[in-house]
C-alpha cells in the first residue's frame, strides 16, 4: 500500500510539530521555580524558562533574541532538509539506471529529480530569506 505525497507531507509535519522542541511548554505544568532568583514563575514565564532550560544545552536556543532564535532553528533544519535533496538525487539516479528502457521509471526518475532540485532551490531561499530578516531586520528593529 503506497501512500500519496500530501498524505506523506502531512505525515512528516504532524510529527515533527508533535515532537518539536516547542511543544515541550505542555509537558511542564505547575510550579517553575527561576534557578537563580529561586521565585515561583508565572505559566507563561516559567514554560518559557523550561523550554529555555531544556534547550539551553542543545544549542537550538538560549538566547534572549526572537531572531537568534529563528535562526538557530532553521540552522539546526537545513542539513537534514539538504540530505533529504541528496537522498533524492540518488534514488532518482538509481531509478535511471535500473530502468532499462522502461518510460514509466524513466519519467518517475525525472519526476523526483525535478522535485529534489526544487527542494533543494527552496531550501537555499529559505536559509537566505531568514538571514536577511533575522540579520538586517532585527538589527535595525534593535
């Protein structure tokens, strides 16, 4: 049973938001103590610091700066985003070669090399427009 590509896409975001480090601020309820004042935090101040202090040491955030933020994120997504490209580029090229003359693979090969290209093209314009915006923008804002 093959599944479609929206119904993949939409696989793929489910659990990547379901698991993100983001949605950790649920997983922390009740009383959040600051480490260093030692006070009792508000809800939205101390999921805040528990994400904060989850993420500390995985280099995804600690910083005060949305932008810092951002960008780290989307440093932290882009390699794998590439490798998906790369693992797409070589699936295509097996398919060509294996296809012996067959019009079907040959076409499904095309097919996925036109879409590991763009998606490596998008990739490349995402990490270029975060730049700009987190860079330019939140200095100017600053």
């Amino acid at each position: 049973m093959t599944q479609k590509p929206i119904q993949k896409i939409t696989s793929f975001l489910v659990l990547f938001f379901a698991f993100s480090p983001l949605t950790l601020a649920q997983i922390f309820k009740g009383e959040v103590t600051d480490p260093v004042t030692g006070e009792t935090l508000s809800d939205a101040a101390g999921g805040t610091a528990a994400i904060g202090s989850t993420l500390a040491s995985t280099g995804v955030a600690g910083t005060g700066d949305i932008g810092d933020l951002v960008l780290k994120y989307v440093n932290f997504s882009l390699p794998y985003l590439t490798l998906a490209a790369f693992v797409g580029f070589v699936y295509a090229g097996f398919l060509y070669v294996t296809a012996y003359g067959n019009d079907d693979q040959i076409q499904k090969s095309k097919k996925i090399l036109i879409y590991a290209v763009l998606g490596l093209i998008l990739v490349i314009l995402s990490f270029s427009i975060v730049q700009l915006f987190t860079q330019d923008l939140v200095e100017g804002i600053n």
